[in-house]
C-alpha cells in the first residue's frame, strides 16, 4: 500500500540521495548519492531498510513534512532533530537517531544539522529512478524534488527505535598521495602533510575550498591536460588553496591533484563546518582498507544497538536539547554557500 | 616505440592509466583501445569488482570496489592491459550538427575574427570545414571535448567566464570546440549555437548523443533552425 509525503516547507540544502549514479561518469555524469552514506545507512537502518534506500538529505535547514493519506515512518540521523505536530495540536520533540509514525494530515518539522542530517523513510523514497540512482544532480536538472514523493505504508504501530549518536573517528583525514603529487614543491608535499588548514564557507555538494599555507607547484606547473577525478581528490590550482571534491563533483578536472582522500574518511568530509581545521596524512592501500573495515564495523556495532524507543512520556532535556531545533541560528540565506542552481524546487 | 604507461592512485578505489603527458592521436587511440578492451573483459565477465571507467584525453580512469577487487591485482592486470599497446578509434560514428553562427546566437565571433585577423564569415567558413573528433566526454553531462580546431583559430579562453552560457552554444578555446548541453557558467569563446540536445537522461540505452572518437562537422543553418520544434 501506498502513501506520499508532502512537503510543506523545503528547508535549504535539501535533495534525495542515495547511493549514487554508478557507472555514467564516462558520459560526464557525476556519482552523486549521500555524502555521508555512513549516516544514511543509519538512518535507514533503524527503519530496516537496505544501506542505501533512497532518502532525504539536509544540508543546512530541514523541510517541513506531511504525511498524505497513510502513515509514513520517519527516522532521523546526524546532529539534526523535528518537532511533531500532531493533529490534536500537540508539538512535541523527535530527538536526532530515531523514528517516529506520521500519521496523515501529522507534521515534521525537521531542524538544521550541524554538519550534514538525513531523514530516511521506511521503505526508501518510491520517486522514479533516472540512469538507475534517484540522487539528485541539480546543476544537469537530474531529479528535482518534488513537492509529494510517494513512498511506502507504515508497517504495524508502535515499534519506534532510537539509538544513541553515531560518530565518526577524529584525527587527520587520511588521504593516498597523488597522483600529480610531482606537480609540487617538496616544501609544498612538507606543509600539506604537516600543517593545518582551515574550512572557507564555500561549500556545497560538489567541493569544499581550505585556506592555508600556500602550496606552491613544482615546474610542471599548474595546469595538466585534463584526466578522471573522483569525490575525495584533493585539487591545487594556481593560487595554491586546496579544493576537496566531494559527491557531485565532475568527472574529469584540469588541476593537479595532490592527494585523494580514502574511502572511509569521504563521510568526515560532509560534516565539516567553516573555520574547522584539517589535516592530512598519507596511509597506503593496506591502511586505506584497514579503514574501511573499521568503519564498517563501527556501523554495524552501532545498528546492533539500536533499541526500542520508550513509548509515551515527555522527552527529557537532555533529548530535547540534542534534538538541536535552533534552526534560525543557521545562516541558510548565505548566498556564499548556496548558488541559485543547488537551491532544491529551483 | 612508445612510452610505458604509467599506473597512478586515485585514492583507494580508483586507478588511472596514464598513456601520455599530452593529447595526441596516438594517445588518444591507445586510450580508446584500452577502453574497448575493458568493455570486451566486463561483457565476459572477467572483471568483477570494476564499477565503470572514463577515457579521457591521455589516460583512462578505472573506478573500482577495492573490497570486491583487491587494488594490487588490478592495478597488475591493468598494466598488462594497458601494455599490450592495443589501438581502436571508437565507434566511428559520423556527425552533422547544424549550427546556428548568426547574430546574437554568436557573440564572441566579431572578437575571434578580429583577434585572428579574418572576416566573420572565413571564421565560419574554417569551423565549418574542421572534422573535430570527440576526445572526451565531461565538465558537465554530455559535454563534448571536440579535437581537431585549427591552429589560425586557436583562442585562450575569456579572462573572465561568463556565469551563464546558454545550452546549444558553440564555443571554442585553445585547440578545442565544444557544445554546452545545459546552461552553464563557462569560460570558452561563444561562435553559434545548436539546436541538437546532447544529451537526454530518459533515453536510458545512450542518454549521451556522442561517444569518444565520434568524427563532427558543424554546418551552418539560420536561426529558424533554433525555434523549438
């Protein structure tokens, strides 16, 4: 049986994500898909969903949703609550990692994330698949979202889950070198890999630019005859500043790259906030996989110890405050962060 | 003889194949061949784990599970690969494109005439007699990386790129033309613009019109060949 979820307001950085448009990027097509689908996996696992269901991504304010003609279950993951309101006028808090049964003609008002929030839908979002991912790619007009999404019927009642937050490691963002390393200086490879650089406030789906010391090219220069990149590399063009590309990044770009960021530590990036600082070191393919099992554990001990949600009651402070639902704090109308082209409905 | 090819690390998951510093026909044809050669192991199911792969002016990049396809062993079997030294030209397809070079659909063509020293119509006349070959597909969904503009025409790119270039135009830059597919912020010099969609995601067996190795001619129609059909 089918329902549908309205949305009423369309927060700001909002888009479906999945786990991305595999195998067109030789056709200049982006991957696309969650940018950190560590936290989409959560929140679609504690609604039993596959890893990589379809949901919605919040990168600065939340949409608010209503449920439409059946009730639609709903679980939030990332620093990022929603206010419940009822049909009977009650307001009450969703805290961030769990779920919660809209009934229909209900609202959810979803809050702003600190990094990066995803809210996931049992059953996965039902929108029409394009080039097999029903990510959106807003800069070629693929996937616009849509004002009611279909999706599925809650199953039974009552069986709410929530868990404690998901976190990810700390420490330097672990990064393979090259492959134009050779395009630097060796004083340049020295203070990428030793000192600190800082998050600008440019930052959407497809990159992110750091400030920093300066790393300068060796005499091969700036420029290279353009070749494959992927989400992860790490760009310098002329001016020396890093930029790190991330999901919806191009397929093939003209700068050299100095390094690319391994598989695990993608998720990381999503959640980096202007000013925060970040550095880098340089691990091998073995390390690079060691990584990657460890955050695959780290998930799966966590959705291990999702558990029932206590059933009535009023939420406690602590809940309330980790609901984070301060979402006016949030510049969203920054026109730094967002082009016109990445707004959702646009 | 030619150079060995290189193998570069593009982080964990995906490896490029590098045949060359530049672009060059024979780079170009060893990138197509190793391209073929892939999609001929895929097809037989010989390469479990490789996710897709994108040719590109001098190397091909080849993305990959590495939890599925352990990176040491694939970056062996595609140095053999790339090693054979195997050359293919694509698929051959032959194209004309009409192209609009008139008026406001044109608007850096007065300043390449000028630049280069020709009337505007022996620019046209030089486009119009180019056979560009498809290099690359990329920047944006579609985008042709068309080879093959002679050396009289060749222009940098704006100092300063316009935030939107509208899709359909015709643009040219250094040795290059292109086709933006969708409106975009672009740098490139706009000589005409096309009606012909480039690219279309609902036609799933080839949402892309051009493939690598594609030959293009541009022929010049008026503007009535730009009213929606």
């Amino acid at each position: 049986m089918s329902a549908r979820l309205a949305i009423r307001a369309p927060g700001l950085g909002v888009s479906i994500q999945d786990g991305g448009r595999h195998g067109h990027r030789h056709i200049g097509v982006p991957l696309s898909g969650a940018l950190d689908p560590i936290f989409l996996a959560a929140a679609n696992g504690l609604l039993g969903n596959p890893a990589d269901s379809a949901g919605l991504e919040v990168l600065l304010a939340g949409p608010v949703l209503e449920a439409l003609d059946a009730p639609v279950r709903i679980a939030l993951a990332g620093a990022m609550g929603a206010r419940h309101l009822g049909s009977a006028g009650t307001r009450r808090a969703m805290p961030a990692w769990s779920t919660l049964t809209l009934q229909p003609g209900e609202q959810l008002q979803v809050g702003s994330p600190r990094g990066v929030g995803y809210i996931a839908i049992e059953g996965g979002l039902l929108t029409p698949p394009l080039l097999g991912s029903r990510s959106t790619y807003a800069r070629a007009g693929l996937i616009h979202l849509a004002t009611t999404l279909p999706c599925q019927t809650a199953r039974g009642h009552g069986s709410e889950r929530q868990n404690l937050a998901l976190s990810h490691e700390d420490g330097p963002i672990r990064v393979i070198p090259g492959p134009q390393d050779e395009h630097f200086s060796a004083a340049a490879l020295e203070r990428f890999y030793t000192e600190a650089f800082q998050l600008t406030r440019q930052r959407d789906r497809m990159g992110l630019r750091l400030a920093g010391p300066r790393l300068e090219h060796s005499r091969l220069g700036a420029d290279i005859v353009s070749d494959g990149v992927t989400p992860g590399a790490i760009q310098v063009p002329a001016d020396g500043q890093p930029i790190l590309l991330l999901a919806d990044c191009q397929t093939v770009g003209g700068y050299p790259k100095i390094a690319t960021v391994i598989r695990a530590d993608l998720p990381r990036l999503a959640h980096l906030q202007a000013g925060d600082e970040v550095r880098f070191r340089a691990v091998d393919a073995d390390e690079a996989a060691a990584a990657r099992a460890a955050l695959a554990r780290r998930l799966s001990d966590w959705l291990a110890g999702a558990r029932p949600a206590a059933a009535g009651g009023e939420p406690d402070t602590a809940t309330l405050l980790a609901a984070n639902l301060a979402g006016a704090a949030v510049r969203g109308d920054d026109p730094h962060l967002w082009p016109d082209s990445t707004r959702p409905g646009t | 003889m030619h150079p060995q090819p290189r193998l570069l690390a593009l982080g964990d998951a995906a490896f490029t194949v590098e045949f060359g510093p530049q672009l060059t026909p024979d780079t170009q044809a060893r990138v197509l061949g190793l391209a073929a050669g892939l999609a001929e192991l895929q097809a037989a199911g010989a390469l479990p784990g490789v996710i897709e792969w994108v040719p590109t002016f001098r190397s091909v990049t080849v993305h990959f599970d590495p939890d599925r396809c352990p990176p040491r062993h694939l970056a062996a079997r595609l140095q053999a690969l790339a090693g054979e030294g195997r050359q293919a030209t694509g698929s051959g397809r032959e194209w004309t494109i009409p192209v609009c070079f008139e008026g406001e659909f044109a608007p850096d063509l007065e300043a390449v005439a000028s630049a280069r020293g020709l009337s505007r119509e022996a620019v046209v006349a030089q486009l119009t007699a180019t056979e560009f070959t498809v290099c690359m597909l990329g920047f944006l969904p579609g985008f042709p990386y068309l080879g093959g503009l002679p050396a009289s025409l060749e222009m940098p790119r704006l100092a300063t790129p316009r935030p939107r270039v509208p899709a359909g135009s015709v643009a040219i830059a250094g040795r290059m033309g292109a086709i933006y597919p969708w409106d975009s912020p672009g740098g490139w010099r706009l000589v005409g613009r096309s009606p012909v969609s480039l690219f279309d995601a609902t036609r799933a067996a080839r949402p892309a019109l051009f493939a690598p190795g594609d030959r293009v001619r541009w022929q010049a129609v008026g503007p009535d060949a730009l009213a929606a059909p």
